[in-house]
C-alpha cells in the first residue's frame, strides 16, 4: 500500500491522494460518508459533495440510502467511472445466500453493475456460531466476477482478520475500523499496517466531539484552520482513508480543504496523546456487538 497523487486531478478542485491497495487498485483517500444522512436528503448531499469534487462515498446496506446515492451521482451528471463507491453487507445477511441476495440489490440500488469496494459491515463473532469466513468466501465470488472491484472489512479485530488469513485465500483490501482522536484504535492499525490491509477510520471527527475539543481549538486557532480540518488533516498524514459526513454545503467543502497545509511532528503527537484507548469509543465493541436488524 502506498500513497500517489491521484490519476486525473479536476480543475480548481483539491486533488486528494489516492491510495494503492493490496491489490493494486486505488482508492481517494479522502470521501464522502452517508451514515446518518435520511433516504430522501441522500440525494441531495452526495450531489453537493460531488459538485464540491469528492470522488469517494461510502456508504452501506444498513444505512438505507443506496437508492439516493445512486440517484446522487445521476444528478451530478459526473461520471459512474470517476467515482469510488463502497457499500456494506447488512448484519442480517452473513449466510451465503442471503449475501449473494443482497449484494445483488445492493448494485441495482446505486444503479451499477459494480462496487469499487465491498465490505462485511461487522464481524459479528457472536452469531452465526461465530462464523463470517464462510460470509467472506462469498464476497471473494464477488471480487472474482468482478462486481466487486475491491473486498474488505469493517469493525474486524485482530483475532478475526487472523482467521481470514489463514483460512481464506484472499488478505482484506481494507478494514474500516472506529477511529479518531479519543480512540486511536492502535492495535488494529499496526497489525493492518503490517499485514498490507489500509485502514479506513470511520467517525474520523468523533461524530463533532473535537469540534469543541481544547487543545483541537487550540492548534485549530495556531494554524487559521477549523477543529474538524485539523482532525482530518492529522488522519492523513497517518495514512488513514477518511469520509467525514455533513450535510451542511459549507462544511462538505470545508472537510475537503485539507491539501494546503501541514501539522509538524509536535502537533501530530499532541493530537494522539488525546487517545482514551476503549473508554474513548463512541461506538460499539465489535467482540460483543451483536445487533441484527429486525
Ligand atoms: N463501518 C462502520 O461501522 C461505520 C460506523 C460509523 C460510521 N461509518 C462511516 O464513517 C462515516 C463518517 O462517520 P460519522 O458519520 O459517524 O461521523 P463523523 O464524520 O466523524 O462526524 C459527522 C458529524 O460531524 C458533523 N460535522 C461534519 N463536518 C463538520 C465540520 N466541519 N464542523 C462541525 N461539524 C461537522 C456532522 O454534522 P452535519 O451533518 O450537520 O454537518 C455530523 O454530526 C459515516 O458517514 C460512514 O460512512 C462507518
């Protein structure tokens, strides 16, 4: 895995890096997120990201809004092509079937016949008598027809990327793991990192916790940026892939005005020494996590 400037950089747009992936495709290391954002705004939003020049959403089967997505890319007019689209395996379609069921929905939904990057949404060691290995055997058919350009994980711990490694052929793309300055997520990273497997923080600006942050505000007011540009800014320059959401057109283009400046060695380890460990979570512990939707 390593960084290079993006293919086809858009004029007057901020060229984000793109990253090479374990399997030689790249992703924009900086995207788009639509958790959280209701079916019939999801439109709406991805139009303005796009027209504010992101090129990478992300998205999932959970969320409900891969109709507006797809619906989101139309209305930009900007081309299936030029865009990097993930989505997710919803928790209630682990077991083979329903997978390959639902993987098929999932493109008619964004209206292509492909994902850039598809991904198990959580381990779910719990249920299914803790098996998701059989589950990522089916998205391996997926890469393999080429509906799936990419495969990967979200909320995998060590133990269960361990079992994919050594009792699948395929080693994850990538694993999109909770991440921000209050939970550095360390011990997954590293192993990712060791293993070729990018890492994708999700709630990269702790769902608008370091906005009011302190010592954020602080280097915030010190460089002449905002919280959240500096939080982001500090994400890439660990490598990781990012896809802040908002649905406020001013703060979609702030989120992306992250390439013209840089935090020193100092200020990237006062931002990590924010770190909380697992009391710094807002999300769930993916070792016990165990919810099914209904
Ligand atoms: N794999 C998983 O299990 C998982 C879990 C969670 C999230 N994700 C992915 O990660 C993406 C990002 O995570 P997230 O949506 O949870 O949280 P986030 O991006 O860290 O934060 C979003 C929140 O921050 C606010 N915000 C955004 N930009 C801001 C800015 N510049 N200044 C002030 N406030 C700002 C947003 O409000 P407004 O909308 O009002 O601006 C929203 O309330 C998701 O959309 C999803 O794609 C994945």
């Amino acid at each position: 895995m390593r960084n290079r400037p993006s293919r086809g950089s858009i004029k007057g747009m901020p060229q984000v890096p793109a990253i090479t992936l374990n399997n030689g495709h790249t992703i924009p290391q900086l995207g788009f997120g639509v958790f959280q954002i209701k079916p019939e705004e999801t439109a709406t939003a991805v139009a303005a990201a796009l027209e504010a020049g992101y090129r990478h959403i992300d998205t999932a089967q959970m969320y409900g809004n891969e109709a507006g997505v797809g619906q989101g890319l139309r209305d930009a007019g900007v081309d299936r092509s030029e865009v990097y689209l993930t989505s997710k395996l919803n928790n209630s379609f682990h077991r083979p079937d329903d997978a390959r069921r639902e993987f098929e929905r999932t493109l008619t939904a964004l209206g292509s016949d492909y994902v850039d990057l598809f991904l198990i949404h959580w381990p779910l060691p719990t249920r299914y008598d803790g098996d998701f290995v059989s589950t990522w055997k089916v998205l391996e058919e997926f890469a393999a027809d080429g509906r799936a350009r990419s495969i990967g994980v979200s909320n995998f711990q060590v133990p269960h990327l361990n079992r994919l490694l050594e009792e699948t052929g395929t080693v994850p793309a990538v694993n999109q793991i909770e991440a921000h300055p209050y939970f550095g997520n360390g011990e997954v990273r590293e192993f990712c990192r060791a293993h070729g497997i990018a890492v994708e923080a999700w709630s990269p600006i702790a769902q608008g916790k370091v906005i009011t942050d302190p010592q954020i505000l602080a280097i915030a007011e010190r460089l002449g940026r905002t919280p959240a540009q500096i939080t982001l800014r500090w994400h890439l320059q660990l490598g990781n892939i990012v896809f802040p959401k908002s649905v406020s057109p001013q703060r979609i283009r702030e989120n992306l005005a992250l390439f013209d400046f840089e935090l020193d060695g100092d200020t990237m380890a006062q931002i990590a020494a924010l770190d909380e460990g697992a009391a710094g979570r807002i999300g769930p512990d993916p070792d016990v996590f165990d919810w099914i939707p209904a």
